[in-house]
C-alpha cells in the first residue's frame, strides 16, 4: 500500500503559557498543504521475521533507526500485528523546518498499518495512539484544517475555508531547535484571541495574526525575515513563518498572483514548494 503523508503549517501560534510539566501551552490553526513524502507498507513474506523492516530514500534522515516515527509508530502496534512489514518512506519534506514532516509520517504508518492488518482502529484511538509520538502528530489522522489547543495535540473543528488560494512555501535550510526557538519567547495570552482574529479578512491577518516565534528568530536569522519580506513584496497576502521554522509560506488570491515571484531570482538553492490549498 503506497500513501503520501503532507506538511502542514501554522496560520498563527501563540505561546500562550508554560506548563508544570514543561511544555507549553499554545493555540494554532493547522492546515494541510499537499507537499509529501512518499510511503510504502507492505507485509513481509518472511514467516521468520520478528521485527519491521526500515528502508528510506530521498533526503537524508538524520539519528539512528530508534528514534524514527515510522519505526516508534511500529512500535506501539507491533502487538497486533503476526507478521511484521517492511516500510519504505521516499523523504521529500524538509526536516526541522516547521513543517510537521516527521510528525506526519508517523501518523501515516499508523494508519497505514490499521489499513494493511485490517486492526479496526477507531479515529479516536488512532490520535492516542500518535499523541504518544509527538504533539502534532494526532493532527494527521484526520488530516484537515483545525483550531489546536493545549500542547497542540488537542483539537477542534475551526471554519477557515481557504480553498482556491495558492500557497508558497520557501525553506532556506537552516535548523531551528525546539529549544532554541521557545528560549526566545515569553509566554501571554494575545490582545485579539486567533478564533477571532480568523474572522477577519485575510488582508487584515498582517497585522492582527502572528507566530510568537518570530520576534527573536527573525533577528537572528535575517535570512527567514527576507524571505518573508519577499514575499509580501512579491503579492502574498499574508506571509508567516511556520511552527519554530524555518519555512516561511506565503498566500496569494491565485496561481497567477504568485507568478511574480521570480523563484531562481528571490529564493536561489532553498527547497520551495507551491500549490493550490484544497481544504
């Protein structure tokens, strides 16, 4: 069974408080765009076999096997399933780059395997399941445009049509830590909340909806602020960063609007990406 696990981004992320058990409390919309890896599961004919079999292709995927999504997704089913499979994850999504790539395959093997082995999962038992990979992670099983809340892995349904606007995004490679991203943020709650800032024109997010991260990240990396700049410049009518970065999108009333940009010229050697929002 072939699938293609997507990104997502951020239309807004405030950090609104830390909590006791470290982590931080936020509010985002995540919305699914449509730049993908490529996965593949399919049974081992081996009878023998205990384990799954990893292979990967594509970009190169930093760390050992263990800490691998697709493998710690395994993982917490293997339990289920007899005969264990054999995973090929083609990677196409930048690595650290906000995007929710890793997140997403994760949540796709998951599904991928209740599919394959016939485990009748539930929706809802599938996100528990992927809340223990990661905090994003319960967002792609259900896969569409929601309000997230929380550590970001709880969710609900938010009216934000976006479909028919083109998308742009732009990373530059430079790897941004989770660490290093929330060093530079100081927790509060937001003048405007974003459910009510979403209810405004998109002509008006500029100025209204923002990602708590940027105010530091921005000046240390000029580079993510030009890309940004560019493509205010070259029509987008909003541009954001996404997640802790460091890819930066940018939505355009149409494909024909985002034609300005002149890609080689504005981003030369950054990964981009660019298609229509379907959600």
């Amino acid at each position: 069974m072939l699938t293609f696990p997507n990104a997502k981004i951020n239309i807004g992320l405030n950090i609104i408080e830390k909590r006791t058990d470290g982590f931080h409390n936020i509010e985002s919309v995540f919305y699914p765009v449509e730049w993908c890896d490529v996965l593949e599961i399919i049974p081992s004919q081996d009878s023998s076999a205990k384990e799954a079999t990893f292979q990967s292709s594509g970009l190169i995927i930093p760390g050992n096997e263990s800490s691998n999504l697709c493998l710690k997704a395994w993982n917490l089913l293997k339990s289920r399933i007899t005969l264990p499979p054999i995973i090929h994850l083609h990677k196409v999504i930048p690595m650290g780059a906000g995007l929710g790539g890793g997140s997403a395959d994760g949540a796709f093997t998951l599904t991928m395997l209740n599919e394959v082995y016939d485990l009748n999962l539930s929706n809802d038992e599938l996100k528990d399941f992927a809340r223990q990979l990661g905090s994003d992670c319960a967002f792609f099983i259900e896969n569409r445009p929601v309000f997230c809340y929380d550590k970001g892995d709880q969710f609900e349904d938010f009216s934000l049509d976006l479909k028919g606007k083109y998308v742009v995004l732009v990373n530059p490679d430079i790897h941004i830590s989770t660490a290093e991203a929330y060093a530079g943020v100081s927790p509060k709650k937001p003048e405007i909340s974003l459910k009510e800032a979403l209810m405004q024109p998109i002509v008006s997010w500029k100025k209204i909806i923002k990602n708590d991260f940027e105010e530091k990240l921005l000046i240390s990396y000029p580079t993510i602020a030009d890309i940004k700049e560019s493509l205010y410049q070259s029509g987008a009518i909003y541009a954001s960063m996404t997640g802790s970065g460091s890819t930066v999108y940018g939505i355009f009333d149409n494909e024909s609007e985002s034609l300005k940009i002149d890609i080689k010229t504005h981003f030369p050697n950054f990964a981009v990406w660019q298609g229509v929002l379907k959600n």
